[in-house]
C-alpha cells in the first residue's frame, strides 16, 4: 500500500456472500481485484445460511459446493408450511426438479463465507478493517472510477474501471450514486435460537401459530436453527431467565410439533438473535462504472431463502458479462460500462419476480391481520393442492430462473376460480 493511489481492474467494496462472490468471480476472469471490508472480521450471524438450486449451481462450478459437502452441509428435500400439529398444507418439492438441483443445502454463514474465501484465486487481494469512505469521479457527476478508503487511520485511493458495492442495506455507494430507494419494514421481528441435541428435521419447515411464523430446519452438527416471529417489542420485557423460559414454552405451547425441540430451545435461549426483517429492491442495478450487489441492490425475507442467494448469482451474472464483453482484453471503462448495461438490463427482472415471489410466501404465513390470515391460508391451502402451481412456485424458489404467476394463475391460487390445468406439471 504504498503512496497515495492504487490501481486495480476491480475494487468490490464489502465481504458478506454478495462481495465475496463477486471478488471469486472476477478474480475467475484473471483480473486484479482488491476486496476491502470495513470489519477486521468476520462475525458469526443467523442469516444466509440455506443455498437454493440456483446458487448451488453457480457455486457447483466454483468448486465452493464441494467444500460444504465436504464440512457436513445439510441436504433438505422440500420447503413445507405445516398447521401447528405438525400436517404439511403445502409442500414444495425439489426432487422435481432437473437433475443436480434436487436439494437445498443448509449450513452455516460463517462457513459458507469461508468457503467462498478460500476460492479466491491469486488475482484477488484482501484487506479487512478498511473503511470506504466515498466513490471517486471522473470529474463532477461523471463516470465513477474507484473509492477512497481508510485504513489503519490512513487515507487513499483505489482506482478501477469497475467498482463493486457490495455493502448492505444502506450501501453508503448507492446513496452516492443518487439512488434512492424505500427500504420496507415487515410489521414483525425474528429472533433465531441454535438448538443443540434437537431431532433433526429432514425439511425446511414454516409452522403456521396464532402468532405468526415458526421455521425450523437443521443445520450441521446435530444442530437446528428456530426462527421465531414475534411483535417488535415483545421480548423487551423479558429479560431475565425465567421470562425467557415461560416466553419459549408458550412458543411450544402455540405448535405442538415443537414439542421436541422444548428442552433445546431452553437449553439454547442464551443463542437468540432479534433480527429486523426488511424487504428492499433498488431501481437500478448499475451506473457507470459501479455495480450493485447482495443487500446493496436486494433483501428480502428470510421465510423465502432468497438473499444470499440471489447475491451469489446476481455476482456470477456480472462476471459472465464482463467477460462476454472484454472478449479476452483488459478491462476499459467502455467495455465494462456496455457489461454493466447488460447486467441491469438481465438481472433487474429477475429481482424483480424473485422480490414479489418472496413477499407473496412472507405474507402468506406472517400477515396477522384478519384479511391477511383469510388471504394467505387461502392461499397456502389452495396451492398446496395444486400441482402445477407448486412446481410453478418450486422453479421459482429454486433461482432457476423466473416462471411468472399470471393473473389467472393468482384467481387459482385463492380458490376464486377453479383450475382445469391443475395436473398439468410441466416438464423440468
């Protein structure tokens, strides 16, 4: 790091899922890429830790799957919405689909993001505990052509023709580049338990209660991850012990197929994580010079197993048009403006069916409102009995690759109009 400015072929400008896979995939390409990250590690956190087909895909190329194969990663066969007693009302089934994509994979986001980093080839340099401060211009309101970074109380530039923000929900880049978009607060939390020693559930499960969503699945190590909907203040009277235990026992009390997991889950009270629970989409995914990647450009709710990995793909995607476009030559700002371009122009859609396919499967087990009970068990039931509609739902779960919901389709799924397609599966 010496003198005042360093030049890269690319600078991506956060470490979660989205900035590793996109340092993994560009580095891929055999361009110089340096990857900062405003923490100096990384922290273990209740997120992003089940890999839908689509991103397994992209990660089966990359080697990275083998990896969490190989550190005990969790096959699930089916996303479920069960009643309390435990009765599937709708099951997505992904033995359905083509062959190689027939499971999710579970584990954890500490492992999944050490997985990635291990990938990162000899092209891609690291550097943690370096703050950006702001995007660098080519001149006022013009093309942007690196960052300003802080470090170990030092000041200076990176330039590249292509800048990665990869740097959350509140991407200080985004906002600099003049996007503004609405983040959307779910009227709800999560807060997340690490059950040791619980049975093992063979699916990704959402239990439907009184109160809102419960979702369960394993993890690695005889482990399960409960995920629990409660009002934004409801645990902040109960800080002691003995509230927290009478608090998760009427959890169990509100599922009976919890039952099993009581003694972990007051075992494991102390794990709990509250998690605010956004839905967030941004209108463009790219300007010159810069694009958006993860939560910087996308988040949704956790129930749908969307976020990270969207991240991984929408990463893969920018890299397989920058290379479509460099056609074997260093990367110039035209080229890797015409990339950004075609970027915006494939992956905008996609998030966009992804953000509506995800809210619909929030809202259809977490609206306590009364319409949005009647609505969305309507709907859970009506599509749990539709074949065609489920693997409509499953395809578009998976990531691979958008199947719209038409307006018809929407009168099916609520049961207003019966549907004479209803067996008619496509073919995978």
């Amino acid at each position: 790091m010496s003198g005042t400015s360093t030049r890269y072929d690319a600078v991506v400008c956060g470490a979660g899922a989205g900035g590793l896979a996109s340092a993994h995939a560009l580095g891929a390409l055999g361009l110089r890429v340096l990857l900062v990250d405003k923490q100096p590690r990384l922290r273990p956190v209740a997120k992003g830790e089940v890999l839908q087909p689509g991103a397994l895909r992209v990660l089966r190329r990359w080697g990275t799957e083998r990896l969490l194969e190989q550190r005990a990663g969790v096959r699930l066969g089916h996303l479920v919405v069960r009643d309390p007693a435990g009765t599937p009302l709708m099951a997505l089934d992904y033995g359905q689909l083509p062959e190689g994509d027939r499971w999710l994979l579970s584990h954890d986001h500490l492992t999944i993001l050490d997985a990635l980093a291990e990938g990162l080839g000899p092209t891609v340099e690291v550097r943690r505990g370096a703050l950006v401060e702001e995007a660098l211009r080519d001149g006022p309101g013009g093309r942007v052509s690196g960052v300003a970074v802080t470090e170990g109380g030092r000041r200076y530039e990176v330039r590249a023709p292509l800048t990665v923000a990869a740097d959350g929900i509140s991407s200080r880049l985004r906002r600099a580049a003049g996007i503004g978009a609405r983040r959307v607060d779910y009227p709800h939390r999560l807060v997340s338990f690490d059950l040791a020693g619980a049975p093992r559930p063979d699916d990704f499960s959402a239990y439907l209660s009184p109160r809102g969503l419960r979702l369960v699945y394993a993890l690695p190590g005889d482990r399960v991850r409960l995920y629990v909907q409660t009002a934004p203040d409801e645990l902040r009277g109960a800080r002691d012990r003995a509230a927290l235990a009478a608090w998760a026992e009427g959890v169990v009390a509100e599922v009976p197929a919890l039952e099993p997991l009581a003694g972990p889950l007051l075992a494991g009270l102390d794990s709990r994580q509250m998690l605010p629970v956004s839905r967030f989409l941004s209108p463009r995914l790219a300007v010159p010079g810069m694009a958006f990647v993860g939560e910087a450009a996308y988040a949704v709710h956790p129930m749908a197993a969307q976020g990270m990995n969207t991240a991984i793909t929408c990463a893969a995607s920018l890299a397989d048009q920058l290379a479509d476009h460099l056609d074997g030559l260093p990367p110039s700002p035209t080229t890797v403006d015409a990339a950004l371009r075609a970027y915006q122009a494939e992956r905008r859609p996609i998030l966009a069916q992804a953000a509506t396919t995800s809210d619909n499967a929030a809202r259809m087990v977490t609206d306590l409102t009364w319409r949005g009970r009647v609505v969305g068990r309507r709907a859970v039931r009506f599509t749990g009995r539709n074949p065609r509609l489920l693997h409509t739902v499953t395809y578009n779960m998976s990531g691979l690759g958008p199947r719209p919901m038409t307006f018809l389709d929407r009168l099916h799924q609520l049961g207003v109009l019966p549907d004479p397609r209803a067996h008619r599966v496509p073919q995978t």
